[in-house]
C-alpha cells in the first residue's frame, strides 16, 4: 500500500498541523490513525517523510522528518496563457495539466472569451491543482493567476525563452517548434477561446515575438489543446 501524500505548505521539520481542508480529507477520507506514515510536500519543491502523530476532529497534526528539495518536475518550465472554456470543463484544463507538469496557468481574456472568471475562481483551481500533484506525485504546484487581458499577458513574453500561440492556421507545427530548438529553460504557450483569435490579436502576438503554431489538423476544444500542449512539451522535454 502506498504512502498518503499530504500537501503542507507551510513545512519545516519536526511538529506541523496541515491546513483544515487537508487535515479533513486525511481523518474523514483516509482515516489515518497516530503512527501512520505520510509523505508531506509543500508544493515548491520541498518534501519531507512524516508520522501522524495526532488526528482527531478533522485535525491532523504529524511530525516531519529532514526536508530534502526536488528539482522541478519537468524539465521544460511551460506555462500556458489560456482563455478559460466554460465553468464545467475548466476544472479539468487544471487538474489534467498539472499532471502533466505544467509550471504555471494564466487565464486570459480575449475578444471572443466565452467566460470571463472572477478572481474568486483562483482559489478552486487551486483546490483542484493539490489534488493532481498528490495524485501524480508533483512536487512542484502550478502558479495560477488571476485572470488578465491577454495584452498584459503578450507584454511578459520576454520572461520566456521561447513563446507559441496555438493557431489552426498556422503552418508550422507545435511539436516542429518545440522540438527544433524550443526546449531549453521556459516555454509559454498561448490557448485560444472556443471562437479563435481575432487578426488582431494574432498580430499584436507576432510583433512581440510569438511564434504561430498548430496542434494537428482537427479543430480542439481549449481544455484539449491544453493538455496536448502539456503532454508534448512534458514528452519532447525529457
């Protein structure tokens, strides 16, 4: 049987109570008893062997052995500049992605957004990214931002050493563009809305640098193109 991975953000050695929402899931879900041995992470790296060493009330409070520090998942840092889809699928864009190892999601608004998130929804795609690490054995959790005008995310492009917008148009290929040469260090990649992009936006892309890329000959829904973004870069990457 497997060791339960507990998210722990706030992780140091010896005695730590993890967050309320964790602790309930580990008393209620996994029932976990004093002397049970968990693997604790902070999600920025950092990871640490632990022993329950109270549970009671939906309070967990377990004793943390040495901290050891784990380079990122991937070595391809990608993140993705998505208009999100709609409420019910945005949910999966998440957890499939971090999955995959994705360093970071910005959500995006476009001209033809078919949902425009509130700040609020942050906090449950994070919720959501907790529980695919766990599951998948990250270390590292995807930063999420707040949702921004896809020009304020265009304007940070020179963070990145390379940059890629998903266009069905376009005549070179994703998989041509990683892997010619777009794999070292960081990576950002540009997610249309359900609508595409106006020639306007593409435009303001191109001139700062954005290489136009396509992802095959089908059209895809925005949480599928996510994630063959993710599962191409995390492939290609290693």
């Amino acid at each position: 049987m497997s060791v339960p991975r507990l998210f722990c953000p706030d992780l140091h050695e010896g005695p730590v109570r993890l967050p309320d929402e964790e602790a309930q899931h580990a008393v209620a879900s996994l029932r976990l008893q004093p002397g049970d041995p968990v693997e604790l992470f902070d999600g920025r790296g950092r990871r640490a062997d632990g022993q329950v060493h109270r549970a009671v009330a939906y309070s967990l409070e377990v004793e943390a052995g040495e901290i050891t520090a784990r380079p990122f998942d991937i070595p391809v840092r990608i993140t993705l500049a998505v208009a999100m889809p709609r409420t019910h699928r945005q949910g999966y864009l998440v957890e499939k992605c971090t999955e995959l190892g994705v360093a970071a999601i910005w959500p995006i608004t476009t001209e033809r957004s078919v949902t425009r998130p509130k700040a609020a929804a942050v906090a449950k795609w994070a919720r959501r990214a907790v529980e695919a690490a766990k599951q998948s054995n990250r270390y590292w959790l995807p930063g999420i931002e707040a949702p921004q005008p896809l020009a304020a995310s265009i304007a940070r492009r020179a963070e990145f050493d390379s940059a890629a917008m998903a266009h069905p148009g376009a005549l070179s290929s994703f998989v041509g563009f990683f892997a010619g040469g777009s794999r070292a260090g960081s990576v950002i990649v540009w997610i249309g809305p359900e609508g595409g992009w106006s020639e306007a936006e593409t435009d303001e892309a191109v001139a700062a640098g954005v290489t136009l890329t396509g992802l095959g000959p089908t059209i895809l829904r925005t949480e599928t193109a996510a994630v063959s973004v993710c599962a191409a870069v995390a492939l290609l990457g290693n």
